[in-house]
C-alpha cells in the first residue's frame, strides 16, 4: 500500500528554482508542495535579464509568451559625463542584437523584473494544480532512508504552528541563507567580496529622466547604475557602490537623496516612491555538492555569485528545471520508477563545472565594473552581456550518461559554456544544447491512420517536451530508421516520442505507422543544424532539457543511451 501521508517532494523556497523546478515536476505529472516563508510576494526587480538558453526553457515550459508579453527588450546604456551628469560621454548596448536564426530563435536577452516573473511562474503552477504555500519556514530537516522529515514553522498572522512534512525528496531552493544546505553540513566555499564591491539595491521611482536609455554615472568614489525593466513601470532599478555610507543611504531617504544628486551632479531629476532599498554584499561560493542522499539544493542556495553578468537567476531555472538538465526531469523519472536513483548523481556531475565557470565568469565582470573610469573607459567591457553570457554554448559533454559515436566524448569538462567551440568544427555533439529547425512537413502526428500526407508545418522547438525524450531518427531512405523506431517504440509515449526525419520526397515503401511523428526537412534546418547529409542515417536522442543526450548510429546507440537512463 502506497503510504499516503507521504509527499513525493517538498519544495523549499519560491524563488525563480523553486517555481520553475515546481513547474517542471508538475508537468511530468508529479505532486508537489512548494513553501515559502515569507506570508507574501517579494517585491523587487534584481534578476531582470533572461538569457536566450533560459528563454528556451521557459518556452518548452509554456511560460515564455507570458514572459515576452511583459518583457522588454535590453534597452541602450547611456554613459554621463561628471560633473554635470547630463550630457552623454557614451551610448552602446549591453546586449547588440542579434538575429534570430533557425536554429536559435530566440537570439537576445529580455528584461523583465523578478518579481514580474516570478508572478508569471506562480500562475503558470496555480492552472497546474499547485499553490505556494506562503508563511510556511523551514527549521530543521530529517534525512531517513526512505524518505525525509521538515519541520516547519507556519503563520498566519499572529497564529504559529509547528507542521511535520514526510517527503520522499526535498530539493532547498531557498536562496544563498538556506537552511536546507546548513542542515546538511555542506561546504559553502569561497568568499565575500570586499566592501569596495558592496552595493546598496534598490526599485526606486526617479522622475525626470528619459526611458529609451539605461543611466549610468561613475567616478572613483560612486558608481549608480539606474535600469528599467519593465515597459509600463517609472520604477527604476539602482545599483549603488564605491566609497559610501551604504548602511546610512539605506536607513536615511535624506542620506539616498544626497547621493544621488551627487553621484549624477544632476539637478533636474527627482526621487519619488521607495519600494525597497537594501544594502547587498557580492558573495562568490559554491556547494561542494548539489545531492546528499534525498535532498537537493539548486539555485542560490547552491552557488551565489556578484550580479554582474547575469546569470544568476537563468543559472538558477537551468539547475531546477529541464534545459540544461537538471533536477527536474531526472527526479521525474525516478518519481514514476522508471529511472534509479542514481540517475540523480548526474545533476551535481553536469551542474557544477558550468556553475564554477559561470562564478568566473560573474566575478571578473564584477571587476571589469570596479576598474570601469567616469569618463567611459572600461565601460562597454564591464557592461557586455552578449556571446556566452547568452548561455547557449552551456554543455555537459563529459557527462556519464551522454552517448556521442560521432565525435568521442570528453573524459573531464573542458569547455562547459562551449565558448572554444569553433575549434572542434562547430559540430553538434552529445550534452550539447538541441538546435531548433523549423519548416516541417508534417506527414503524419499522433496515433491515427498512417500515410495520409498533411501540409501542416512544424519546428523542432514545438515537438520537443519537458516531460519525455525525443528521439530524431534522420533517415537514409533504408530500413534502418523503420528498425529503430518500431524499437524505441516499445517504450510509452509518455517517456519517449520517435520523430522520423526524411531529407526528401519519402520513400515509396515507408508506412509512418510505427512513428509518433513523421517530417520533411522541407527548407533542410534539421539537417544542417544537426549536421546530418542528407543521404546519412542518423539518431539524434533529446533529453527532456532540451539537450542532446545521445547521438548514436543505430538501435544499439540507442539502448546504450536508454539503458544508462532508464536503468531502474
Ligand atoms: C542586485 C542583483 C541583481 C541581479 N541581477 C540578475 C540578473 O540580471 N540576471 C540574473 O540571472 N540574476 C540576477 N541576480 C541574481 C538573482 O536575483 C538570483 O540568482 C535569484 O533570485 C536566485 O533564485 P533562487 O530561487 O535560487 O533564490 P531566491 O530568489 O533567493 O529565493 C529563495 C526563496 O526561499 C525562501 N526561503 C528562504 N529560507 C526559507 C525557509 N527556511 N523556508 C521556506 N522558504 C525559505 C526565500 O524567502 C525566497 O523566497 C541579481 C541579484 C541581485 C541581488
């Protein structure tokens, strides 16, 4: 008899990691609880930029149309010449765009404060069927063997009460002070930036300046940095640093008035509403490990780093959720017992040499903003968030459980945010992330009567799911490709869905009976993303996250790769 009572996991924290790995289990239909001790919604824009590979994810999530609904584009920063600070020393993009290709549809970053979408996140799991349970701190875990005990403190209003939940898997994506990663004793190693590198952050109402540009002033002694993120809000975003009474701008609105017209030597400009302010220290640490036993820790929980560059909350989603894997589809599988346990070893082998590089990464643009002059120089270097910050090159090529037999694997991480990749020919390779390709015919989908040409045209992005593999099966117009899917096709749907590729007109003798999905590569974007000719007969496997697991020549790459998945 199943045990009732019993939660399969218990999310703790509903921040960006906490919601999108809710998400993403909800959607592989497993029952979740996900706490938050605070009794309501954080104000707050900080994580604003969405990264093009965090983009993708949230589009096989369903989210992303909501997202860029409310979302702006990175608008121009403008650099202020002091003192005066009125007129432009210098105007350039964070972020210069880039054109969508097809295989990347999604080719720049968008702006959209956190709390915006994290108000996005929590609608998207509300119409799942899953509420954040606000008011709800957790105090002290239990790890038993077959499952975990979390105290919980609970209140409502002046109400409190101790609550007992008995998880089966609890994931701590409590942020950078979580409990869940102190409970488990683990090393949170690396530092605290010194206090020259300290901010005062805040979304502040600033009348008087013009909303096409991002604002920044800096001298030796400040630098104040004022963004927008969102297309119907006046509230600005500040970043305040350099030699300051960070402590006194934050108790004192007298002391934050000061400051910002000294800082910007501006005049004409006034501040209005306060929403927050706080002072924030950069820290750069990371767990020594993201799995112990039947707890999880993803997100800032597990690594925290400056907020230069970005990444923190795109890292964040990309370790809960599916994109680069992680925790989500994986736990899903084990969840429905089709998967072992040890699966979820792979979660911190994939995640923590892209998350070490993306500290580098955050902390030498943290830098690059320190030694950053008021009279520009040093400026477009601090402030570029373009090429690999974009996090599409993120990969996990050395990992166990990809299969690659068209170019060997690595033995150890080499390149996690893929930025040498032009040097190994630019070819696709296992752990990498799937390339869209749109221009589809569609011959045949679902279960019905096969070989019935239909002219509805699709794209990869929109057969690929958070919730099962998908197999490309790029046939050579010979059996093979028949023989691997009446293969792959005793496995259930609901894990795996087979998608023959034909480069031309189909062969006469070909049924699409087997098939859940049966294309032609009408405009050839399969095959020239994945590198396929198109006389060439090739497996192409697609993890649930959106990266490729296997690329394999045929039925025995193929229970290579399942095996080392689907072992239970
Ligand atoms: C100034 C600034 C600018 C930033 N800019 C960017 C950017 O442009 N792009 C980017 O990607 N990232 C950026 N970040 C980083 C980003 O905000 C974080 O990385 C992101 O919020 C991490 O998400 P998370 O869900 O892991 O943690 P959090 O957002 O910290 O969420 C943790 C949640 O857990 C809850 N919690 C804590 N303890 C408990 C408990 N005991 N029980 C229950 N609940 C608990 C907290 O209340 C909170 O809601 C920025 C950060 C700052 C400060």
């Amino acid at each position: 008899m199943p045990d009732e009572s019993i939660v399969p996991v218990l999310i703790v924290g509903a921040g960006p990691a906490g919601l999108v790995t809710a998400l993403t289990l909800r959607k592989n239909g497993i029952p979740v609880r996900i706490i938050e001790k605070e009794p309501r919604a954080h104000v707050g824009q900080r994580g604003a930029g969405i990264m093009p590979r965090s983009q993708e994810l949230l589009n096989f999530l369903g989210v992303l149309d909501d997202i860029r609904a409310k979302s702006m584009g990175v608008v121009p920063i403008r650099v202020y010449r002091l003192p005066g600070g009125t007129e432009p020393i210098m105007t350039f993009s964070l972020d210069p765009a880039v054109a969508p290709t097809p295989s990347k549809p999604y080719s720049n970053a968008v702006v959209l404060g956190q709390n915006h979408t994290e108000e996005i996140l929590r609608d998207h799991l509300d119409q799942d069927a899953c509420q954040v349970e606000l008011g709800m701190a957790l105090y002290s875990i239990q790890p038993q063997v077959d499952h975990v005990l979390a105290h919980v403190l609970k209140k409502d209003g002046d109400q409190e009460a101790i609550e007992t939940i008995k998880c089966r898997w609890l994931i701590g994506t409590d942020g950078a002070r979580g409990v869940v990663r102190k409970q488990l004793g683990l090393l949170f190693d690396g530092e605290t930036l010194g206090v020259t590198q300290h901010l005062v952050i805040g979304d502040i109402e600033i009348k008087g300046l013009d909303r096409k540009h991002w604002h920044y002033w800096g001298d030796m002694d400040t630098i104040l940095v004022m963004l927008r993120a969102t297309e119907d809000d006046a509230i600005y975003f500040l970043m305040l640093g350099g030699r300051l009474d960070l402590a006194k701008i934050v108790a004192e609105r007298a002391e934050l008035e000061r400051v910002l017209r000294v800082g910007t030597g501006r005049t004409d400009i006034e501040l209005g509403k306060i929403r927050y302010v706080a002072e924030y220290r950069p820290h750069v640490r990371m767990a020594e490990t993201f799995r112990k036993g039947r707890v999880f820790v993803a997100g800032d929980a597990a690594h925290i780093h400056s907020p230069f560059g970005g990444q923190g909350l795109n890292s964040s989603i990309q370790d809960a959720s599916s994109l680069q894997v992680n925790l989500g589809w994986k736990l899903a599988l084990v969840e429905k017992g089709v998967a072992a346990p040890s699966l979820l070893d792979s979660y911190t082998e994939e995640r923590l040499p892209v998350i070490a590089e993306m500290l580098k990464k955050s902390t030498r643009l943290l830098n690059e903003a320190a030694r950053a002059k008021g009279d520009g120089t040093n400026s477009e270097k601090a402030w570029y968030r373009g090429g690999e910050l974009h996090m599409l090159g993120v990969n996990y090529r050395w990992s166990s459980i990809v299969v690659d037999e068209r170019i060997p694997k690595e033995d150890t991480p080499v390149d996690p945010y893929g930025v040498l990749k032009s040097c190994v020919g630019d070819i696709v390779r296992a752990g990498e992330r799937a390339p869209d390709a749109p221009g589809l015919v569609v011959l045949r989908s679902g279960g019905g009567a096969g070989g019935q040409q239909e002219t509805t045209s699709t794209s990869l992005f929109n057969i690929f799911g958070p919730s099962y593999h998908t197999a490309l099966i790029f046939s050579d117009g010979t059996e093979k490709a028949e023989q691997v899917v009446s293969h792959l096709g005793a496995y259930p749907p609901e894990l795996l869905r087979t998608v023959l590729v034909y480069a031309d007109d189909i062969p006469s003798q070909a049924t699409f009976d087997n098939a859940d999905v049966s294309v032609v590569d009408r405009d050839g974007q399969a095959h020239g993303g994945y590198q396929v000719r198109r006389d060439e007969f090739l497996v192409v496997i697609v993890r649930p996250d959106g990266a490729i697991g296997g690329i394999v020549r045929g039925t025995e790459g193929a229970v290579r790769y399942f095996g080392g998945v689907f072992a239970t």
